[in-house]
C-alpha cells in the first residue's frame, strides 16, 4: 500500500492485488462490537521514519504508549514503568537489578547499543546491513559475558514479543531491536486508535486501486523483464511489478528470479504467533498495569490495550489480548479457536499477577483467534548484508521488477512501508529514463 500510495501521488494509477479479502496485512485491524482491535503491528519505534511521515498526511493521530509492565522473575513480580524521568528511572533502579541490567554485561550491552546510532536505527536510511555478518545473538551475549539473569530478560522480552527464539538471530537486529523497544520504552509510539488506523488510512487513500479478494498466481519474468502478472483466468500486463509479499510467497508465485536472488530469500525465516483477544468489562491486570511478560517460560505476553489506547475500547471497557510465539505458538496453531482460548487462557491463569481478573473461559464481551504463521522475520546472522545486495543484483538483471516487503528492509513495520515507497520512487525514476 505504500508503493501504491507513492504511485498515486506520483500521477500513476498501479493496480493493487490482494489475496485475502481486505488489505493490511499483518497491520490490518478488526472492528467487533465497539472494539477497535489489532491483529498484528502493536507499536511504532523512535526511529521510524516513512511511518511517521505517512502518518502525518494522512492525519493519523499518535500517541505515547504508557508502559508499566511487570515481570515475572524467580516466583516474584518486578514492575517497570515507561516514565523517562528522573525519578522514574530510580523507581526503576531494583527491577533493573532483578533483570539483569545494572551487571557488567548488562552494561556493556547498553553502551555498545547507544554507540552506534546509525547502525542500529529502524529508519529507512539504517546502516544495520553494514554491522550484519556472521555472528548471532546468542553468540554476542556470551562473547560480552552477559550472565544468565540478562539473557533471559532478553529472550524473554524478545521472545515473548514474537520474534521466536532469538539466539540464532543476527546481532545486529536483536541490537536494534533492543535499542528501540526494551531500551526506549517511553518512546515507544502507537496511533491513537491502534496501528490498524495507519493501514486503514492507507487503504482509503488507495481505494481506487485496490482489488481485493485477488490473489497473484505468478509473476511472469522473461527475457526483456517482468511482463505482467497471472491472476485466475486473467494475465495483466505491466509496465512494472513490485511485488509486496513476505519472501517464501514471492519465491513462490515469482519462479524465475535470479540464482542469487532466490538463494538469498531462502534464507529469510520468519516466528510464528498465535494471538487471542477478548472484550471485558473490567480490566483483566492490576491496576494501571498495561501488560505482563514471562522470561522464564511459554506463558504468552498478556496485554491490556486499553490502559495504552483507552480510544479502541468503548468507554469503560477492558481487552485482554495474549500472544503466544516460539514452541507454543506452533502447537496452539493446530487447534481451533476455541481449543486456542481454552488453552491460552489456562496458561495465563496458572501464573496470574496477584490482583488480576483474568476471565473464565466463557466469560468476555467477544474473543477472537489470530493465527500467523508468518509472524515477524527472524534475520538470520548474514540476511542482511545478502538482501541489501539483491536489490543491485535484481536491478541489473530484471530492472523493471522490484521487491519489497518488511524483509528486505529493517524487518518491521516501518521497513515493510520504506521499501514501498522506495520501490515506487525507483519505478518512477525507470519511466522517466525510459521516456
Ligand atoms: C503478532 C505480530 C506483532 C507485530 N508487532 C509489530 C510491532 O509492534 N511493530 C512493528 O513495526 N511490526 C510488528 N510486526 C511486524 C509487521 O507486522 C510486519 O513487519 C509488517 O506489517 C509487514 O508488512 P509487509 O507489507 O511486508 O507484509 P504483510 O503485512 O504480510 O503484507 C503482505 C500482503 O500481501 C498479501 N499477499 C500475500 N500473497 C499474495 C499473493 N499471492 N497475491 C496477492 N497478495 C498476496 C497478503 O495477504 C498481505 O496483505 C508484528 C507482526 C505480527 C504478526
């Protein structure tokens, strides 16, 4: 949607082909009853560019997400808030301690985080492709000495947050992840009625071009570049194609990519993530508490949204929204829905924070069940180097196709839009030299 939306303020008039039956992806929200709910992207980073941009002038509110989180540590609850001041971080100062923070891993990871801005950003310009190579996370804790209690904090923030299990990550990417998420929470962002808004944004100021319900069988690359497209019983021709999908499914419906092209999206592995929402009546967490992270084990991350975007929620109402990944995510994906709430909500339950009001299985206003088996991209050690070369390598061999897509980017939200932009731009900038 980025890419058309470029399109479209370039004077071009794209043609947009969704599978499913609405547009937004993995950013794309539902309405139920009053609730405004998401069912993937939950917040924005600092760092975001493109984001921030597009959601200025297509007037999407945002907000400050207010973060007091607790977590469970050795049987105990250690509670952090998002406030950036002074007083906030001494508030903060023994949780830091029980997570690990303030041992001397804990602060070579801070310093070694904060040193390299450029590197380690979520902007479109990020340099991160730079700092990739071999080395893993895993890899990087143990050569900076990070002691135990530091590496669980860590995969459990990351892990309990989908990325699955991040030790075999690249470091570069679970470094910035870290540096703009658990390192920056008060600067955290989130629109105002969740991050549905920005892709229903999108989706009205594209409208005209959107087909959806219209999945793409295959793009058709020959010997003179891409010419068009197959769709049921129709191929389209076109002058350019920018294909938008995560990596297997371009590898899928795109059978004549370059070697090295395919070589590389190959290796770009994505978590799974099941996620359960309910509408309440009464907040499910303690008081003011916005959500609830288990390092320790698969209990899936639990949520309030409401504490954080009281405007998704009808005024005086509650959700409780839990999301399981790694190991757990895999097998609840195989049940149905009501198997899914059953068993999630029981692994919530087993370990509730003292004060909750976690709902019985038949309780709640509304459930829903989210299934993604392509949740959020894991960047292998190496991903990223390889993917900032296939752009030149596509470039030179099939100039009027390009990728785009959250992985060939900073593997979030904000790279997914920046790489439609730009692909856009680049299709622009091909007319023009082609006359
Ligand atoms: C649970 C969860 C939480 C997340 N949390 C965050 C977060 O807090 N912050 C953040 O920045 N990111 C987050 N992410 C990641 C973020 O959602 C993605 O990085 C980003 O939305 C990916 O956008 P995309 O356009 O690359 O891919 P997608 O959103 O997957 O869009 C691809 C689109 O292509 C369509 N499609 C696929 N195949 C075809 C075909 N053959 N023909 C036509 N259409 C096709 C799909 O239906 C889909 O609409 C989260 C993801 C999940 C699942």
């Amino acid at each position: 949607m980025g890419a058309a939306y470029t399109l479209k303020k370039r004077g071009f008039t794209p043609i947009l082909l969704e599978a499913e039956d609405h547009v937004g992806g993995r950013l794309a929200a539902d309405e139920v009853d009053g609730f405004l709910v998401d069912t993937g992207v939950d917040f924005f980073c600092y760092s975001y560019d493109a984001v921030f941009r597009i959601c200025e002038e297509l007037d999407v509110p945002l907000v400050r997400s207010r973060q007091t989180l607790g977590w469970h540590r050795n049987g105990r609850w250690l509670v952090t808030t998002a406030e950036p001041s002074i007083s906030g971080i001494i508030r903060n100062l023994s949780a830091f301690r029980g997570l690990g923070l303030l041992s001397r891993g804990g602060m070579k990871l801070v310093w070694q985080v904060f040193r390299q801005p450029d590197y380690l950003t979520f902007a479109s310009d990020s340099r991160m492709a730079e700092i990739d190579g071999d080395e893993s996370f895993g890899g990087y804790l143990a050569r900076i000495g990070a002691p135990e209690s530091l590496q669980v904090t860590l995969r459990g923030f990351v892990e309990n947050g989908v990325l699955d299990y991040v030790a075999p990550s690249s470091q570069a990417y679970i470094r910035g992840y870290l540096a703009n998420t658990f390192l920056r929470p008060h600067q955290l962002m989130q629109p105002e009625k969740g991050a549905g808004a920005l892709a229903r944004a999108l989706r009205d100021a594209c409208a005209d071009v959107i087909r959806i319900s219209t999945p793409v069988r295959e793009v058709v690359v020959g010997e003179r570049g891409a010419t068009g497209v197959v769709i049921d019983g129709e191929t389209i021709e076109a002058d350019a194609v920018i294909c938008a999908v995560p990596a297997p499914k371009a590898l899928e419906i795109i059978p004549n990519l370059p070697v090295g092209v395919r070589e590389t999206l190959r290796k770009v592995t994505y978590s799974s993530a099941c996620r359960l929402v309910m509408g309440l009546d009464k907040p499910p967490l303690p008081p003011g508490w916005h959500g609830a992270i288990y390092p320790e084990d698969e209990t899936p991350l639990v949520l309030d949204r409401s504490i954080n975007l009281p405007g998704c929620v009808p005024p005086g109402k509650s959700t409780l929204d839990l999301i399981a990944g790694r190991e757990r995510a895999k097998q609840l994906l195989e049940l149905d829905d009501e198997e899914i709430k059953g068993e999630m909500l029981r692994d919530v339950r087993r370990n509730a924070p003292p004060g909750s009001a976690i709902p019985g299985d038949h309780e709640g206003l509304f459930s829903r069940v989210y299934r993604w088996r392509i949740a959020v991209c894991k960047g292998p050690p190496g991903m990223f180097r390889a993917v900032a070369n296939t752009r030149r390598e596509l470039g030179r061999d099939v100039p009027n196709l390009f990728l785009a897509g959250d992985y060939t980017r900073v593997p979030l939200v904000n790279g997914a839009l920046a790489s439609g932009i730009s692909a856009a731009e680049e299709t622009v900038a091909l007319f023009a030299s082609s006359g």
